[in-house]
C-alpha cells in the first residue's frame, strides 16, 4: 500500500509542478498583454472580457467533473493577480521607470521577516532581482530611503489583529518621503524551536512585540513561559538557532522555520486566523496614479483646538462623497493633549471631486499633508 501511495504522491507532485509552469507561462503572455496596452494606451480593465473567461472557466470545470464555485475562485485569484500586475506596470510606466533590472528595499528585520517577505512579494514580478536590505528599526530603514540607499523603504502600518504601528504614523508624518503603494500580506505566526520539544519544556519565548501581541490566547496558555520581546520575528528565530536552547522557542512565519532550520511545534498561533497586516511602500518622490487605477490617498490632519472642529473637517469629506477609509490619532510632540490625525480616503488627487474636497478641507484644517496617492492593492 505505501508503494502505491509513494507513487500517486509522485504523480502528484509532478503535476503541482505543471501547474505552476503553466501559471508562469500564462503569467509572461500577461506581461506580453501589458506592454501591448500600455504601447496603444489601452485601459487595464476589460470586465467584459474576465466575465466571459470565468463563464469559460465554469463551463470547462463542469465537463471535467471539477467543481465549478472551485474553479471559479481559483480564476478569480489568477486574474487579481493579473490586473495587480498590469496596474504596477502602469504606474511605472507613467511614472518614467528607469530601466534598471535591480531594485534595493530597505526594512526592518533579517532575511525570513515578513516585511522581507512583503518587500520580495511586491517588487519580485517588476524587478529581476530585489535587494531587500534589513535595519534593525523602522526609522532606520527610513533613513536609508533618505539617504539614497535604496531606492524604496516597506514599513508596516497596521495589524487587523494589533491594530496601528504607531512608529510608521510617526515616521510617515515627519519625515520627507512619499507613501507610493501599499502590500497587504496574511501573517501565519508559528511557534518554532531548534528541535522537535514538547510544549511544556519551553520556558523562554522571543519574537517581535506586535507578534506577541497578535498571539496574547496562544501565550496565556503557557504561563510558565517567559515571554520576551525582541527586535524582529526573524531574528528571534536566528536567535534561538544560535542559543541552540531547546527550552527557547520564537515566534515567526513558517518562511523564517523553513530559512533556519526550525521546527514549528504548533502553527497559526494568533488570536485571529485572518491576520493581515498592511505596509507602506515609501519612496522619495510621489507618483501619479491613473484616475482608471482604484486609488487610497493618505493624509495628515491637524485641527483646531475648537469644539467640534475634528466633525467640521470630516463633514467636508461627507460633502464631496469621499470615503474615509481609516481615521487614526497620534499625539503632538510637546503639545500635550493635542493630537495629529492620519486619514486614508478611497479616491485619486487627480478626480476633481477630491481635489475640490481637499482644498476646502485644507481651509477647516490648521494644517493639511498629503502623505501619498497610490494605488489601492486589490483584493
């Protein structure tokens, strides 16, 4: 019997592996498609289009006996995927992309950190190759953008779990670069260790802060555990390898087990199974967005110390149907009880509507910044 398996598991395997050519081999006419657009001017959208091809697909499923809602989903991703591309390569394009096949993103964390990860996963399908260059905090990996270092810097901003990275809103608000995109990447957190231990044996746990407050449930349950911050989730995993301690144990992505030679004891640790979290690609120039590219614009507000004056500027977005998409306050440096608004509204600079809308709320608001108008990742 295991022959027999061993040998469907072969058969298996291989066509995993056609799959996957035929996806990257559909993924170059893609690319094919988007030069031939973008030379002809041609919008990146053709929904007519997509709704014959999963018409297509939900007939095909259906005479090869697969299911068709499956099917269906599976093509819904493929073609995200697609316009993801085409509208990245838009932008670049209208944004006069140097040729260079070499892209350096700065981050915080080592190789295997999850904004390693969302550094790779959103620049790999426009770049040859991606140096993605770790800091040990995020305003160093800032700094490096200003210094020219690199070329872009991904910072973390949010957490579905944890909620606001309060360093990001600071660094994004005082600091001279340009919110240029964003990556919104499924963290998986897993427990992990040098070798394959009982739970019970770990007395020491390392990761990140916002990874061990996105895991709070998982941790109660250990209360004979030291829990202990540290720089990065991928460091903490470096760390415990070179401790060679099989009583310590971090905290990662199984990406971070698999670059160190881990074992994950227990896997999809956090408090939440849908845990997102949301980065900022920053740059040192601001880019123009084609008004046919769904767009998030980031703002800084700052209102009078007036009753009432925070519901005054907000009612403006109201007036111009606007939708506000995240509100989040931070407090003033020696100011104390005053506060700095950072906004996320759905909507282009380029529409006149919310170019009207910003100029007026430019005049309710003692101060107004524009942190960055960039295309908004679809989902």
């Amino acid at each position: 019997m295991s022959e027999n398996i061993d040998t469907i598991r072969k058969k298996l395997d291989d066509i995993d592996r056609t799959i996957l050519k035929a996806l990257a081999e559909r993924q170059g006419l893609v690319k094919e498609v988007s030069d031939l657009k973008l030379k002809n001017e041609q919008g990146i959208r053709d929904l007519e289009r997509e709704e014959q091809l999963l018409n297509r697909i939900r007939d095909i499923a259906h005479e090869v006996g697969l299911d068709r809602y499956f099917a269906e989903h599976l093509f819904r991703e493929i073609i995200t995927n697609s316009v993801r591309f085409q509208t990245h390569s838009l932008v670049d394009h209208q944004n006069a992309k140097t040729g260079a096949d070499t892209i350096r993103v700065s981050y915080q964390g080592t190789d295997g950190a999850y904004s390693h990860l969302a550094a790779t996963r959103h620049f790999s399908e426009r770049y040859a190759q991606v140096d993605a260059i770790g800091y040990d905090t995020f305003q160093q990996a800032a700094q490096a953008l200003m210094d020219k270092k690199v070329d872009y810097a991904i910072l973390p901003i949010e957490n579905t779990t944890a909620g606001s990275i309060n360093d990001t809103y600071d660094i994004v608000g005082n600091e001279k670069i340009h919110i240029v995109g964003e990556e919104i990447l499924k963290v998986v957190h897993c427990l992990m260790s040098v070798e394959p231990v009982e739970l019970s044996k770990i007395r020491r746990i390392l990761s990140h802060p916002q990874a061990l407050a996105q895991c709070t449930t998982f941790l109660s349950g250990l209360p004979r555990c030291k829990v202990e911050s540290y720089l990065d989730t991928a460091m903490s995993a470096k760390k415990i390898l070179e401790d060679g301690d099989i009583t310590q144990a971090a905290i990662a992505g199984a990406h971070a087990a698999d670059l160190y030679g881990l074992h994950v004891l227990e896997s999809d640790i956090a408090n939440q199974s849908d845990n997102f979290t949301r980065f900022v690609v920053a740059a040192r120039q601001p880019v123009k967005v084609d008004k046919q590219i769904p767009a998030k614009t980031s703002l800084m507000m700052v209102t009078s110390n007036e009753e009432g004056s925070l519901i005054e500027c907000l009612n403006v977005l109201h007036k111009h149907k606007i939708n506000m998409a995240k509100l989040e306050s931070r407090p003033r440096m020696n100011e104390p009880f005053r506060y700095t608004f950072y906004l996320d509204i759905h909507g282009n600079i380029e529409d006149r509507e919310v170019t009207t809308g910003l100029d007026e709320l430019s005049n309710k608001a003692e101060e107004l910044k524009i942190l960055g108008c960039y295309p908004k990742q679809q989902n």
